[in-house]
C-alpha cells in the first residue's frame, strides 16, 4: 500500500510538505494503526524482544529518532505503529520558526534526506500541555517517550545552559528520559557546544532542572552528538558522560561532510560513521552505559550491526520515510525471531 501512496502522493509533494502530511496523518490515524495490530496487519512487538535500559522496559529495541514528530502532535499514533520508543524534538524553551524555506530535500539516489530546518517547533510550553494531554490516556501513558531538548536560535552561547533547563523544567515530568541536543548543524554555533568545556555547565545544569521538576523519580539525561566530531573529541565526550553519571550517549546525528548543498544529510551515507563511533563509544564507557545507535540503518542486516557494535537500543527515521509506517514493525519483529 505504501510504494503507491508514495510515488503517486508523497513523492510529488515537496520534501517538508510531505513531512507534515505524514506527521498529521499519524496524528489522527493511531486508531487505525491499532485496529490493525489487533487483527494482526501490523507486527506486534515480541515481549522476548523488550529491551531494560535507563531503568526502562522498552518493549522493543527500534524507535523513532527526534525530528519527525518536533511537537508531540502524533506520539501514540507513531507508537501504535510498531516504534519501540519516541523521541519528540528538538524542541526549544520558546516558539520558533526554524530557517527559511526551501529546509528539506530528498536525495533519492543515496536514499536520503537533507534539511535545514533550524529547530522549528511551537515550543516547551505547547508541548508540555500536549504531553499533559497525552499521559492523561491509557495509550498514552504505556509509550516509552523521549524528549530532545534544543536551544533557541538567537541565545547566546553563554546562556545555553539557561535554555536547556528550562525546557526540562517545563518537560521532564512527562518524559521518560531526555536528551540534550548540541549536534544539529542548522542552529549557527550549537555545534561548538559539543565541546567539553562548554557541555559541561549546559548537562549540568540540564540535569539539576530535572531533578528539581521530578523530584520523586530519576529522570535518564543523555547527549546526542554529530557524526563529524573527530575521534579525540567522541572520546572527551564519552569520558565527560561518566564524569556528569550520564544515563547515555545518542549517536549520530546528520553530517555535514557532503557537497549536496546546506544542512545535514541522513540515511545509509551515515552508517559506516556511526559504527565507527558506538563501537569507539563502547570501548570507552564500558558495559553498562546506555547507547542509542542512530544513523543509517535500513536493513535487518544494519540493525544487527548496529548491536554488535555496541548500541543498547536502535532510532531510525529516514528508512522510515523511504520504507513506511509498516516498516519498523517488521524490523522490530524480525530482530526479535532471528
């Protein structure tokens, strides 16, 4: 059902518009995706495939990575249709519009997508009260969430660490673990956060927020970081990630080692980079630190070595688009009977 929608719908639309076609649809369709699942059209998760990381049970290892869903608008929809896990983001502590249009393309011959989009989203505020409405319904309330937080585009620098915290402020009460995002390439200078003495103040601060906003419950804090980051620098954060007690480490995030034009490029062009860094990652926080491996996987065969080479639980997102909604509920299944 899905390769005709596609060619004749979506794939005409442009890139950002079909974005906002599928997120509505999700929106208003977790219902659907439900019904299926009880009469057995979609995969249902294998309780042996569930997954106990961050002090979670996910239910299976496959979610869907920040920047579909940059509002909270399609959480159980998504959920229902086989994701593990959601991460909604990135979200900033006030409202923005993100960079002008054209932000997003596809790159059909390497199977990818590259945006620009410049965290656009209703902001912390719109998205807790979304959140607040979402934990109010059973569905709600059995989705594993993940909540990617940004800075906004005119903070300074040197009050990143402000933005941060309040945005978990405002959001870790309905989340189950969050992350702090300093990897876009689409904010000017929130890359040059990723270094240790900068990182340092906004997690901690970050994780302060939280704890003072939840204070009967640990909330897991991770970072996520860019693929584009030298070697010496994954390893000053790995090594800043057990200095803090983080609950875990997101790689990877879009590149901008390509000559397609602005912004970051996703899908299969990300994946041998992002091996690279879990298994570097791995080797360095040792067992027990939680890695989300993100970055390319498309296949069964690409999960698998995403695993091997040390990541605790999987995010996709652009295989997604390329593949559909009933994509990940195959996946999901198939790690857990092969």
């Amino acid at each position: 059902m899905y390769g005709p929608l596609y060619r004749l719908i979506l794939a005409r639309l442009d890139a950002e518009a079909a974005h906002r076609f599928g997120v509505l649809a999700f929106a208003r369709g977790g219902w659907a995706f439900r019904t299926m699942r009880r009469l057995g059209l979609v995969a249902r998760p294998d309780p042996a495939g569930a997954v106990e990381a961050l002090g979670l049970r996910f239910p299976a290892p496959v979610g869907l990575a920040a920047g579909m869903d940059k509002d909270a608008e399609a959480v159980a929809g998504l959920a229902a249709a086989g994701f593990g896990f959601v991460e909604v983001g990135t979200v900033t502590p006030v409202g923005q519009p993100g960079n002008d249009k054209p932000r997003s393309w596809r790159e059909r011959d390497v199977d990818g997508l590259r945006n620009r989009m410049g965290f656009n989203n209703a902001g912390a505020g719109a998205m807790a009260e979304r959140l607040a409405a979402l934990r109010s319904t059973r569905a709600g309330r059995r989705v594993v969430l993940g909540v990617n937080l940004g800075k906004n585009k005119d903070t300074p620098a040197e009050r990143a660490a402000d933005d941060y915290a309040m945005s978990a402020r405002l959001l870790a009460s309905y989340a189950d673990y969050l992350v702090v995002n300093v990897s876009s390439p689409n904010t000017p200078g929130l890359r040059d956060l990723q270094s240790v003495e900068t990182l340092r103040p906004i997690l901690a601060a970050t994780r302060a927020a939280a704890d003072a906003a939840v204070p009967d419950r640990h909330v897991p804090l991770l970072v996520k970081i860019a693929p584009d980051l030298a070697d010496e620098d994954v390893d000053a954060a790995a090594d800043l990630a057990l200095e803090l007690g983080l609950d875990g480490i997101v790689a990877a995030n879009t590149t901008i080692a390509h000559d397609r034009g602005p912004g970051g490029l996703s899908g299969p062009v990300l994946l041998p980079r992002a091996l690279e860094i879990i298994a570097r990652l791995r080797g360095r926080v040792g067992p027990d630190l939680c890695l989300i491996g993100v970055g390319g996987i498309s296949s069964e065969q690409d999960a698998r070595r995403m695993l091997a080479a040390g990541a605790t639980l999987l995010q996709v997102y652009t295989a997604f688009v390329y593949r559909g909604p009933w994509w990940v509920a195959r996946l999901n299944r198939d790690l857990t009977r092969r």
